[in-house]
C-alpha cells in the first residue's frame, strides 16, 4: 500500500497546508528554519505510528491564531488534522475482488482522516456496492438467489433482509445461511466497513518517525533502561539500543545475570559488527572505526541513574589511532548514522507491513560528502522497499537529477505553512538549497567534462585548436575532442582548480609553463592522486629547452608577425629578431621586455591580443606555420591522447 498525498490543517504553524503529492519512493521537503517541515511530519506520524504516541492535543496543538475558531467548533465535531491519501497496490487490490467479486472498489485510492476529538480513523473508500452484492449473490443455490427480493437487491441491506425472508434457519439453504451469517458479522452490517476492517486497516502501512537527536547513548543503566522501557517513557535513541540488543537476541535483564557478561558481549559485537558493515558501505569519511561494547560496575559517586549497575558502556574504536572514544563522545554524524541504521533494522525485521519513513533533517551533522552519502543509502538501501520523506534546508541532500521530488515548505503571513511542488515560485531564502544544488551540479558538467584538461588562459585555448588542426594537415595527430578545454584564468589557480574538479571524480589533466610557480602544487595533487596519472603536461617537454610558454611551439617569426599584425597601430616599426635578448628562452618573455624598453601601451603587453590576432585571421596566417610547429604539436597531442582510456 502506497501514501500517494496529504493535506495538514490545524495543526500550530500549519493552518492549512493544502494537498500535495508524496512520491511513490523518494519526497524531500524543503524550507527553511522555522517554516513548519517538522510539523509536517509529526502530523504524518501521527496517522499511524509504528509505536505508541499521544494523539492530538487541540489546545496545545491548534493554531493559537484561530483559538475562537476552534471554541466555536461543535463539541462532538472531528476538526481533521491530517488527510492522507493512500492506493491499493495490484496484490491488494485482487485480495479483495477475489472475495468480493472484480471492480468491488470503483477506485483503489482512498483516503483516512485524523484529527482532534476523536481518535478513530476516518476511512472514505468507494466501494460499488450493487456490483458486491450481484457477486455475492452468485454463492447462493439457484432457488435462492432467484428470489425475487434476494434477486432484485443491490445493497448488501436489502440483499440480507431478502435472505432473511426466505424463512427460518432450517427452511433456508447452506449457502444462504452462510451468506446471511457471514453479513450479520460484518461491522454495522456494512461492507465498506468491512472492507477496512478485513483489508485496508490491517495492510495500512506504519509511520517510522526519526531524528537528528534520536541517538544512541554512549553509557546506560541497565535496572534504568528496563524500569523506564516498561514504564513506556523510553527515548528513541534507547530505543534503537535496545534494537542493536533485539538483533543480538539479548534482552535487558540478561545483563544482570553476572556470569552471563563474556557470551553477551560477544553476541553484542556480532550484532554491532552487522550494524557497522551496513554503515561502512555508505559511510565514505572513514573505515577505520568499530564499534565495542563493555559491562562495567557503576563510578564511584555517579550520578543517578548510572549509579546503578551493571552500566552497559558502547565505545567506538579507531584504528588508525588505536583509541578508542565513548559512544556519544564519538563524531555526531557517524553517531547518529550507525544509531539509525540500528533501530531501522530491526524494526524492518519485525514490519507486519509497509513502512513509511520519516526523518527529520537526515545528516544535520554529516559533512557533505557523507551527506551525499546517506542520499544514496536512501535511494539503494531504503527506497526501493519503503517510502521515505524528509526534511532540509542542506543543498547537499538535494539531487539536482530528481528534482520533481521536492516540496517546498513555506511559512506564510497570517496563512501559515504551506506545501508546494512549484519549487521555483518559492521565496529567495527556501529556493537557496535548490539554486545551490543545481549551481554545484552546473560547475561540474557546464565548464567542465568527465575529461578536463586544465590551461592557463583563453589565449592557449586558442593556440591548441589551431595547432591541432595544424598537425592533421600534416598527417599528424591532434588534440582528441574527448578533451574539454578549460581556461582558468592564470597559472596561480591550477592547483584549485585540480582540487575542486579530482574532487568530483573528474579525469583531470593540466598544461602548463614550465616557469609555473604553481607546478609544485600540482605536482603534490598528482602525487595525492587527485589528477590523471602523467597529468602534469609542461610545454618545455616539446620545445627542447628548460623554460617554454606554449607560444614557444611556434617558429619565433611567425610569433613575431602575430604580435605585429596585433599592435599595427601602436608600434612606429615593426618588432623583428635583432629587437629580442636571444639568451631568454622564451618569446613571450622577449617581447615583454621589448614593450617595456619602448614604453609601447605604458610597458605592457597583453598576451591574449596575439592569439586573438590568429583566430580572426586564420585564413590568411594558417598556411605560414611551419612544419616544425606542426611537428611539435603533434608530438603534444600525442602525450595527451595517451592519458585518455
């Protein structure tokens, strides 16, 4: 059985939350603090909760706004709270008209309301009640069923009152006695509500409420733990110690038994080993943690409750470090993730039905590559069996690939919260998560492809597509369009650059100066394994000297006749090679000198102007690039075609 939507009303900040679809796996609330998501789902939980709870309170409970409207109500009056919608799935659905003959339900959605003054459910289920009853009457001998009042029915009513005057007990048939025994027994008579009680009730699915402060503690009283879970005043996160010990098969008081310590705690770690292979298959940040578990005697002047032994003790270890930490002392995030998956466990294990799970701002101490984390244990380990909504205002437990998912949840003046699936007429403060998600999905695939090769600045980008179209002309390979070029804006940011993009598990590779001063780093990144094996590509590799910018690839005439034909109307006179310092390797560095020398444009000289030069006069310049060039070229591509699988 699905939840397919649901309408909150009068409930504190929610006045009337207006329907909305819930997603058949996956639904994300998002809204900001204090705009309501948390009421929402402890509404929802409400509806039927997978253990006890206090149902509605209307004076607590009630919008404090509407307080009059609220007195004014009749007293016998159901004010709904929650309104959720529901569908039969195929299985279900032929349950019931396989008792109840085919098209039983004229719908397989129906919808349950709660709310205050009255802690029923409100069931509205379409049945079609005449073609129920023309089936139903197909059970019946061929004498009773031709009746004329039993034949002429079609309400489940008259078709009882009709096998009722058919006589007494023993002048009627089996069959009709059957019949008119089995609809006597029927709630009210009714079949609607027999329907409910006999198939819809029973198949309802379970609500599973968890949040960020529902984890396990690192320390507890055993005599403490079992007076207060029979007292019915135990927290979630005992609960889910108590789920770790269920999935031991220990209970509490076995603790209390001394001689019993060494065989518990052994299973106890069997069952904390179970709990952590789970994690440590979603938790990326780090798989050197174990959990222990440990009987102590209670301290010496303890407070209470730990006054009172025997003290059950969970410590985490950490290999790495070979220490070990309390439980609750331990990273919240990992606390909390290791707690969860405990109590869901077991409470899956033990589900007579389908579950519908709640969490309340999931992973609000995950850092966000593990929140990316726990997204995918949502999407593998819990959607593809359950139903799962959650709340957030974290742009890193939004997948900007399933947006569809997500509500938005506002909180209105003098209107309350409302829900919406028009995610982007949201106001600026709720669509933030949103915008941030999809602007950290654009870095990655809008600059950027699976394989980047990193340059200093747009005027390389330039030079690389004209010297590969160069080198094909000479039979010579050329750059692989697999290859994004991106520019980034000056050598000093290579190294963020190949951190951000190895980061995302981008193939990264870099072309740079050898005069680089940024070289260092990224050879560290490469050396950390954050850019492609053999990455780090230097010009000086195909030039032959010791220090090469990739203008240096070109005959030094030809770069000379791109910086002419690019200042034609600053120089006086054409820069030729008597004008360059012949013991400076590189030509952009020559030239430079030049610029300062003449005092041409206040000394300086703009290193794009060139290769724009070229790109607008290809035409007239391609054929003057030299075989030489072509040759160097070539030899560059191929280096960097070797790094693509």
């Amino acid at each position: 059985m699905e939840l397919t939507g649901a309408r909150v009303s009068s409930y504190r900040s929610v006045e009337d939350s207006e329907e909305f679809r819930v997603e058949p796996d996956v639904t994300a609330l998002v809204g900001k603090n204090e705009s309501g998501k948390t009421n929402l789902l402890r509404v929802l939980y409400r509806m039927r909760p997978v253990e006890p709870s206090a149902g509605f309170d209307e004076v607590i409970d009630y919008p404090a706004r509407l307080t009059r409207q609220r007195k004014q109500a009749p007293a016998d009056q159901l004010i709904p709270v929650v309104e959720a919608s529901f569908r039969l799935n195929d299985v279900e659905l032929a349950a019931i008209e396989a008792d109840l003959g085919p098209g039983a339900l004229k719908s397989r959605e129906f919808t349950v309301t709660k709310g205050y003054r009255d802690a029923t459910e409100q069931f509205d289920i379409d049945c079609d009640e005449a073609a129920i009853t023309a089936h139903l009457r197909t059970k019946l001998d061929q004498p009773s069923a031709t009746d004329p009042a039993v034949a002429q029915a079609t309400t489940i009513k008259t078709l009882l009152e009709g096998l009722e005057a058919l006589g007494t007990p023993e002048e009627i048939s089996a069959a009709a006695q059957a019949l008119a025994s089995r609809v006597r027994g029927w709630r009210g008579q009714d079949v609607a509500l027999f329907v409910i009680d006999e198939y819809i009730a029973p198949k309802m699915p379970k609500f599973v409420y968890f949040d960020d402060y529902d984890a396990m503690p690192g320390k507890i009283s055993i005599p403490d733990l079992i007076a207060r879970r029979d007292g019915g005043t135990i927290t979630r996160g005992e609960r889910a110690l108590l789920s770790l010990l269920s999935m031991a098969g220990i209970r509490p008081e076995d603790f209390q038994e001394t001689a019993q310590h060494e065989r518990l705690i052994r299973e106890l770690e069997n069952a904390g080993n179970v709990i952590s292979d789970e994690v440590f298959e979603y938790w990326s940040q780090s798989d050197e943690l174990e959990v222990k578990l440990e009987i102590l005697p209670p301290e010496s002047g303890a407070a209470p409750p730990l006054d009172q032994g025997p003290i059950l003790q969970i410590r985490v270890h950490n290999r790495r470090h070979r220490a070990s930490v309390p439980f609750d002392e331990r990273s919240r995030g990992f606390v909390w993730f290791f707690s969860f998956l405990a109590y869901f466990n077991e409470l899956e294990e033990g589900a007579s039905s389908d579950l519908v799970i709640l969490l309340d701002e999931p992973g609000l101490s995950l850092h966000a590559c593990a929140q990316k984390d726990f997204l995918r244990l949502i999407d593998e380990r819990l959607a593809p069996k359950h139903q799962v909504l959650y709340t957030t205002h974290s742009p890193f437990m939004i997948s900007p690939g399933s947006l569809h998912r997500v509500r938005t949840v506002i909180d209105h003046d003098r209107a309350g919260t409302k829900v919406s699936e028009d995610i982007f007429r949201a106001d600026e403060d709720t669509a933030f998560p949103l915008l941030t998600a999809m602007g950290i999905e654009m870095t990655q695939t809008l600059f950027v492809g699976e394989y980047t090769l990193l340059l200093e600045g747009p005027s390389d980008l330039i030079y690389l597509d004209v010297l590969s179209e160069a080198a094909e002309a000479q039979g010579l390979e050329g750059l692989d369009p697999r290859w994004v070029k991106t520019p980034i804006g000056g050598a000093g940011k290579l190294s963020t650059f190949v951190t951000l993009l190895g980061a995302n598990k981008l193939h990264v590779a870099v072309l740079t100066d050898s005069s680089t001063k940024d070289t260092g780093a990224v050879q560290r990144l490469r050396d950390n394994g954050q850019l492609t094996a053999g990455g780090l590509v230097q010009v000086s590799e195909f030039t032959g000297t010791a220090d090469a910018d990739i203008e240096d690839l070109f005959a030094p005439a030809f770069y000379l006749e791109l910086v002419n034909r690019a200042y034609r109307n600053d120089l006086t006179q054409p820069i030729t090679a008597d004008d360059l310092n012949p013991n400076d390797p590189r030509i952009v560095r020559q030239v430079e000198a030049v610029f300062k020398k003449r005092n041409l444009t206040k000394g300086r000289f703009n290193h794009y102007r060139p290769s724009a030069t070229l790109l607008r006069e290809q035409a007239d310049l391609f054929d003057r690039i030299d075989a030489a060039t072509a040759l160097r070229a070539g030899k560059l591509f191929t280096r960097l075609n070797a790094l693509l699988p």
